[in-house]
C-alpha cells in the first residue's frame, strides 16, 4: 500500500520534549524467528509494534504459530512446525525473513526460504549464510527462485565468516543451539542484537560461550525450552530522535534508551556541536547548538558508525557549516536519498562509496520519495527543516521500524501528517 506525508518544515523549528524510545526493531526479528526452535512459549517484553513485525509474525502463523499481542508483549508458541516455507511476498517485503532458515533447519530438517532479489539498498547477498548451514551439514540447492535446504540433524562445525553478517551469524547461532555437538564461530558480528539474541537462546537453555565476543562456542543441545524475554531498546530510533534535536536546535529527552550501544552516534553529534547529557542510566537529553560543525563519517560494523543512521547524519551535515565527507563501506547504492535531498537544496556529491555535503544550504519543501527505511527517516528530518510544504510519496517504509513516528515528532512540536488517499 502506497502513503504518503505531508511535512510544514520550517527552518526555525526547535523541537522539544520527551520521546519514548520504543524496542529495536532488529532485535525483535530474530526473537521471533527463534521461537521456531522450540515447541514451548516465548514471551517477548518491549516488542516494536511496527510492520516488519507484524511481516514476520504472518509468516509463523503460516508455519504454524499461534500468538497474542497486549500492549507492547507478545506471546508466541509453535508447538508444531506445520509448513516450512517462507514465500516470494514475504521475503520481498522484508528481507530479514531469512532469519528462519537456521531454525527451521535446526527443529524441521527442512527449510524453502524465497531468495531475497535486490532491493533498494545494493545487492546483500545471502551466501555466508549458506555456506555456514552447509558446513554443518545441509544440503542447500536453489530452485526456481527458492533456497530448497534439508538436513538430518545438523553437526557442530567451525565457521569463520569471510566479513561480519549480522543476519548470518544470527541465523547460525540459532541453527547452531541445536545442533550435534560444538560449533565455534568466527568473526561474529558484536552489535547488541545479536547479543539481546544470544541471551534468549541461552535462557531457552542453549549454551553458548563467548556472547558479544568475535568467537562464539556453542554447544549444541536436543531440545530448547520457554523463556520470557525483554526486547533492547532501538539504538537507531534513538540516534534518529538525537539527530532531530541536534538539526532543529532542540531539546529532546529520550526515555527508555540505552546509551552505550549509542557512543559512536553520540560521539560524532558532540563533535558536530550538539551536547548530549546522560540524565541517568536510561535518559539522555540532548540540546543541539546554533552552529553545527562538519565531521567525516565511515559507516562499520558495531561498534563503529552504523550505516542505519547514515542518512540521516547526511541530513545533519548539510546544515554544517562546511564540508564533510560521508562514507559508507556497508551496502552499496545506499545513497538514494541524497537524489531527494538535491530537490530539497541540498549540495551533495556522490562518487563511489563516498558523498561530499557541502553546507549549509537552505531547504525548501517539495515532493520527494522514500526508497528504503532508512531513507524515509532522513527525508523526514529534511522536511522538518526545509521551508514550507514537503510531501514524502511512498511512505509506507517508515511503518517498517518506527512505531509512532508521526505522532512521536507531533508531541515534540512538529507539523507531520499521513495522507490517506
Ligand atoms: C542487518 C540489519 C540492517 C543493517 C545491517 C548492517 C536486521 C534485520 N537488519 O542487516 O538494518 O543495515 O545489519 O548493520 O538486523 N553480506 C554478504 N553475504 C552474506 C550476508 C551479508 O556479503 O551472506 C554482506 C552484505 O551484503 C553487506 C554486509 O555483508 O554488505 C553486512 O550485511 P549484514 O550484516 O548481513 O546485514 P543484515 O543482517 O541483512
């Protein structure tokens, strides 16, 4: 379904108040997709209610799950994996469907997951994931667009990944939590969601040794069990709300974070100009300054700069004053909000992995387009700040990972609306 947004920017906007930071979206995911390891319940606190959820949560019905939702909690149990196919629609509307491939594997012995095509954000290709299933022993084939993969039981083995895969070293450590024996993995990506998964598996009984390290042991066992499970806080959403404050001169007290899986955003709003302070142990407030100095940012894996706030620190740039130059060394082609950002006013230049934003310039509203999740956000932010009406088309990204967005910004004093045509 198409949607769109209607942004009055104006560059005079001072954002302010409280926002409550809601449960990361790329936690959720994979908590979900666990439950396909054990018959038993698993309760989630703090869920997104936001659409990739409500994406995967179709998929396990399909598969078999029953489960209710009260509030931000849910309760998910699939006592018998009926069907073990994630199709064409599902993983085209989001990518992450993948994460039952390991699960499904691990419990079924079979899995037929659609292979992701391209999508707006550069080719991510799923081989590290295969090639970690086969060395425990699957036998993977792809057929007529469809990853067809089956196993007996799957056998502890050593797997070094050739680069750091978040969704691979989910999908294997799942995989690996049932398996035969022990499996070492190498180079496991550290963000903190895959170590909020870490934590659910061990709680559903799997042993594993090494969480948030780049070397995970995990001893596979026959059966994993329940568990109730809390969510992390959305490191992105956050660093989204940071940004907002620190581009409209504003202040705005972010609730229910968690500010050290923040410090690489936080450390480059600093040098910009914004000052952030850490009310207590789940609070920051942060005022942003008058005048926003330029930084050089290089998208890495955690704990590095995360390429999920990339656009929107392209965003915070363009009002610098001067030059800075962006790179991003995670995906490919993800620059295609900056096309939008040029109709706003912005001064970017594109070559390679690389974008040179020279500020400040101006902003004046216009019609633009979302492309990606990502994108969405940071066209957002733009609005807010460009003079006048600004009508974002394809707006249904944004319904993907952020839960509330409009009415979010609404109380910190901006003119947002959703179109319904
Ligand atoms: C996850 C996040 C996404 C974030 C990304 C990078 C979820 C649901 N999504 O995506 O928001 O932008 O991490 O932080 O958690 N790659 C391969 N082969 C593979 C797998 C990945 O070459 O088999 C490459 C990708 O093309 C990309 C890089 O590795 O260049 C990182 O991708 P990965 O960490 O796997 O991203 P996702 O798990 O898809």
């Amino acid at each position: 379904m198409m949607a769109r947004i209607k942004i009055i920017g104006n560059p005079e906007l001072r954002l302010q108040g409280k926002v409550r930071i809601s449960g990361a979206k790329n936690a959720v995911l994979p908590a979900i997709a666990a439950a396909l390891l054990t018959k038993d319940k698993i309760k989630l606190k703090n869920v997104p209610l936001v659409k990739d959820v409500f994406t995967i949560l179709t998929l396990m019905k399909e598969m078999g799950a029953e489960y209710s939702i009260r509030k931000n909690s849910l309760s998910l149990q699939i006592k018998n994996i009926l069907f073990e196919e994630a199709s064409y629609e599902l993983v085209r509307a989001m990518r992450a469907s993948i994460l039952v491939l390991g699960p499904l594997l691990a419990r079924r012995g079979k899995a037929i997951v659609a292979l992701p095509g391209g999508c707006a954000i550069g080719s991510r290709p799923i081989d590290l994931h295969i090639h970690g299933l086969e060395k425990m022993g699957a036998k993977i084939s792809l057929e007529h667009g469809y990853i067809q993969a089956e196993a007996g039981r799957l056998v502890g083995a050593e797997i070094e990944f050739e680069k750091k895969t978040v969704g691979g070293t989910e999908n294997l450590l799942m995989a690996a939590s049932l398996a035969k024996g022990e499996s070492i993995l190498k180079n496991c990506s550290l963000e903190p969601e895959v170590i909020n998964l870490c934590e659910l598996l061990v709680k559903m009984g799997a042993k594993i040794d090494g969480i948030g390290e780049e070397l995970i042991r995990v001893k596979g066992v026959n059966e994993l069990g329940g568990a109730i499970h809390e969510i992390i806080p959305d490191r992105i959403e956050a660093g989204t709300y940071l940004v907002a404050s620190a581009l409209t001169q504003g202040q705005i007290t972010l609730t229910r974070t968690q500010p050290f899986h923040l410090t690489a955003i936080i450390e480059k709003l600093r040098f910009s100009g914004a000052e952030i302070e850490q009310v207590n142990s789940h609070t920051l407030r942060v005022t942003g300054s008058r005048k926003i100095k330029p930084q050089d940012i290089t998208t890495s894996p955690y704990p590095g700069f995360p390429t999920d706030m990339q656009a929107q620190f392209t965003v915070l740039m363009s009002q610098a004053e001067g030059t800075s130059i962006i790179t991003e060394t995670i995906f490919d082609r993800r620059f295609s909000h900056i096309n939008e950002l040029l109709r706003l006013g912005a001064n970017i230049d594109v070559s390679g992995d690389k974008a040179v934003v020279k500020g400040k310039t101006p902003l004046s509203g216009a019609q633009i387009l979302a492309t990606d999740l990502r994108a969405s956000a940071s066209l957002i932010l733009a609005g807010l700040i460009a003079r006048g009406e600004t009508i974002i088309n394809e707006s249904q990204h944004l319904e993907r990972g952020y839960e509330g967005i409009e009415m979010k910004l609404r109380s910190l004093g901006a003119y947002i609306e959703v179109l319904k045509d």
